[in-house]
C-alpha cells in the first residue's frame, strides 16, 4: 500500500534530527561495496597467473559479481518492506562480510568466482538500500537533501577513484588475498553502528507478497543485458552470439516485465508506474547517462597511461589521485548550491566540467605532461562529484515513505544499465581502432577517438538535463 506524501515542512536547510547520523552510518558499509567492486578489477591479471587461467576465466570473478548485483537490486523494496530497513541493511553487510572472507580463502578460480557471487548479492542489496534509508531519515523534505545527498554518495563518486589505488598497493606489497580481506574491518565496523545507531523502522514492516513472476522475468533479464553488455567489452565487436543472444534475451524479458509491472501496479516487484512521475522518469533517464560517463571513462584513463605511456599498474592508479581530489572537494559545494540554484542548473554545471575535463585527452599523447593531466583530472572530479547530488534528489522529490525504496530501485537499474552501456561502447571503439592500428600514432588516434566519445556522452547527459526540474518543490 503507498503511503501518501508528508505535508511539505517550512522551507529550511536543516535537516532532521539523526538523519546525518544515518547518512554517515551507512556509507561506512557501503564504501566497503563500492570501493570492492573497483578495487579487484585491476588485479584481474595477477588473479589469473596466480590460478592459471586465461583472462577470459578469471575477467568473471568481476562478471559474476555484477550479475549477482542485478538479481539481487530487484528484491531489495520487497525485502526492505518485509524485514525492515535496519535488520535488511545488517544482513546484507554480513552477507558481504561472508563473501569477502570466503573469497580471501578461494583455492582455484571456479571457488574464487562462487565466492564473488556471494559478496555481489550482498552488494546488491546494499546500493539501493543506502539511499533508500537515507531518504526516509530525511521524512518526504527535500529541502536540505542536498547535503544528505553530498554525505550518502561519497562512496559512489570515490569508489573507482581510490579503489584501483588500493589494489595497486595490495597487489605490489601483498597478497592477493588482501584485496579481500581489506574489506572486513570496514564491514565489521558498519554493522556495529547499524546495531547501535540506525533507527529501529521494524513497526513499518508489512508481510507484502513476493512477486515470484516479477522476479522471475527483471532479474535474468538485468543480468542477461549485463552479460551481453560484459562480453562487449573483451572485444570483437557486438556481431557475435556471447553478445547478440544475451541482449535480445535480456531486452525481451525486460519487456515482459515492463508489462507485467504496469498491470500490478502496487503489486509488481518494481513499481514501473511511478515513473509516471516527471522527476523519476527524468532523473532515471539522466542517471543512465552519468553513468555511462563515469564508468565508461574509467575504462579509458587507466588504459591511457599504461598502453601509450608504458606505466605501471599502480603509478597508473596513483595518477587518478587528482580526480577523486576534485570530486571530495566538490561534494559539500554542491549540496549548499543545490537549494540555491536548482537541480538542473547544478547538473548541467556538472556535466560541463567532466566534458572540460575529458577533452584534454582526446589531444594528449605520450608526451603530455603529466602535471597538465593531473589538472584536467581535478577539472573532471569537480562534474563528477557535482552531478549525482542534483539528480538522485530529484529522482525523490515528492515521493511517499514507502515509494522510496521503488524508487532507488529503479534509479539504480538505471545508472548499473548506463554505466555498462557506456563502458561497452567505449570498449568496442577502442578495440576496434586499436586493432586496425600498425603504427605507435594509429594507437594514439584510437584514444583521441575514444575520448572524444567519452566527451560526447558527458555532452549529451548536459543536454538531457535540461529535462530536470528547475527547482525542487519544499
């Protein structure tokens, strides 16, 4: 049953009593989610010459924890409903804590894969859960949000910032091992606080039917998509059946569940009927976009330094420093401006500066200095950390308590599904004209193509914002 939206409160940028609190509790865990899902994804070569295997076995333990993400989104409204915010939240930060224990003791890649599963589910969860209790500590007043906005997606914006870092020094100073066990004291350290100090929201518990044939249809379709999406990114192009077969199976079930969701309405595991709502469906489509910008040029940078400059893995890592720099330092300038000039007009400044900051590559070359990259880099982490905190409180505005965890569901899918398509489509540019490349400068060309790509999307996510409202409403 959708609770109907509080009454407005006075217009005040203060914000509740122990929302804050809640805010930062949360990101304790999930900056351990966040953080992992960037932090292996560098060692996927040492993992597969530590077992033997070839890239294409190993690349799944970064696969399968995205799939398990997928399937595991789509449950968290229901299960929030049934079990309660808290006693959900500390469940799946032990489930996580038990996938990242079990993977820290894998003994060949298939054990290694499973385990990732584990901790992937338990992610999934977490991500939409973050926000969705952050939101409601808030009580249905937007305004304010920006600066709980600011705190709840710090892990978001510096996750694939310090995530590589970490791997890099783990993986030139220890064992592998502790790309995983990294995680536990952080992990240990959420669930503590979320016992102690996250509100206790049990009284709200409904016993809500599982939508069997919901589920049934969302999450292998997400997870299809993926995988198409994933088998992109090795290369070879899209014309390939590991490809072509995933995405239209994944497209199809995705479809049925669009109609399914439509006729249940209140019933349907994702309530689809709520993008009805300008600000969700906007922001949604938005949120796509700022992903692919985010994750699809992540894919870039580190490529750069190593295949044209000949870096290491880690001096590559350390060389993103600069971004999270200036994405940290954008965050709290970004929740006071929010309440100031409005949603769209922040995004729209954000946008502009990850395009600013990502033209210099598409002109640099492996003499660059690397002291001007750095500060291009600052330029892009300032968009970076400016965009989401204008969009995901849009996508809340005016929202019912128990439409929430709906709606960060969906806005959730839609920035997992941007973000792989973004990374796809810049991986089947890149491969495509590095592969026709015979010379040190054809190479080049292929990054300043891929670049410029990458520039494009952040101009079109500018573009796009101007759908979002001007202002929140109080």
């Amino acid at each position: 049953m959708t609770s109907p939206t509080p009454a407005a409160a006075p217009a005040t940028n203060r914000l509740p009593a122990g929302a804050m609190r809640t805010a930062w509790i949360l990101i304790v865990g999930g900056f351990a989610a966040i953080l992992d899902s960037t932090i292996v994804a560098i060692a996927i070569d040492t993992l597969g010459r530590e077992f033997a295997v070839p890239v294409a076995t190993i690349q799944w333990i970064s696969t399968g924890y995205l799939l398990a993400l997928a399937v595991a989104i789509p449950i968290t409204g229901w299960a929030q409903q049934r079990f309660g915010g808290k006693r959900l939240w500390i469940f799946a930060l032990a489930l996580f804590l038990l996938g990242s224990v079990l993977c820290a003791t894998a003994w060949d890649a298939p054990s290694l894969i499973a385990f990732r599963v584990v901790q992937g589910l338990g992610g999934g969860i977490m991500f939409p859960l973050m926000q969705s209790l952050a939101v409601q500590a808030v009580g249905g007043r937007m305004q304010g949000m920006g600066k709980l906005m600011a705190v709840v997606t710090v892990p978001i914006a510096l996750g694939p910032i310090i995530g590589p870092v970490i791997g890099g020094v783990i993986l030139d100073s220890l064992s592998w091992r502790w790309l995983f066990l990294v995680n536990v004291p952080i992990v240990l350290i959420g669930i503590v606080l979320a016992a102690w100090k996250l509100p206790d929201d049990s009284a709200r518990r409904v016993k809500a039917k599982f939508d069997i044939v919901g589920m049934l249809l969302l999450a292998p379709g997400l997870a299809l998509l993926l995988l198409g999406l994933s088998n992109v990114e090795s290369g070879d192009g899209i014309a390939r059946l590991d490809v072509l077969l995933p995405l239209i199976a994944g497209a199809a079930l995705i479809a049925a569940f669009t109609f399914w969701s439509l006729h249940r309405r209140e019933r349907a595991l994702v309530q689809l009927r709520l993008l009805g709502r300008r600000t969700l469906s906007s922001s949604s489509i938005v949120l796509a976009l700022a992903g692919a910008a985010l994750y699809g040029a992540m894919l870039l940078l580190p490529l750069y330094w190593q295949s044209l400059r000949g870096e290491t893995v880690l001096t590559a890592a350390l060389l993103l420093i600069p971004q999270g720099v200036g994405s940290l330092a954008a965050r709290p300038i970004a929740g006071l401006l929010l309440d100031r000039i409005g949603a769209r007009a922040l995004a729209i400044i954000g946008f502009a500066l990850v395009a600013l900051g990502t033209v210099p590559f598409a002109f640099a070359d492996a003499g660059t200095s690397n002291v001007w990259l750095s500060a291009v880099l600052v330029i892009r982490g300032l968009g970076l950390g400016t965009v989401l905190i204008p969009i995901m409180t849009v996508s809340m505005t005016g929202l019912g308590h128990d439409d929430i965890p709906q709606a960060t569901m969906i806005t959730r899918i839609a920035q997992q599904l941007g973000g792989a398509f973004g990374t796809a489509a810049l991986a089947v540019v890149l491969t495509t004209l590095l592969d026709s490349a015979t010379t040190p400068a054809g190479a080049v060309d292929a990054f300043h193509a891929a670049f410029w790509v990458a520039t494009g999307v952040s101009v079109l996510a500018l573009l796009t914002a101007l759908v979002l409202p001007r202002r929140e409403p109080a």
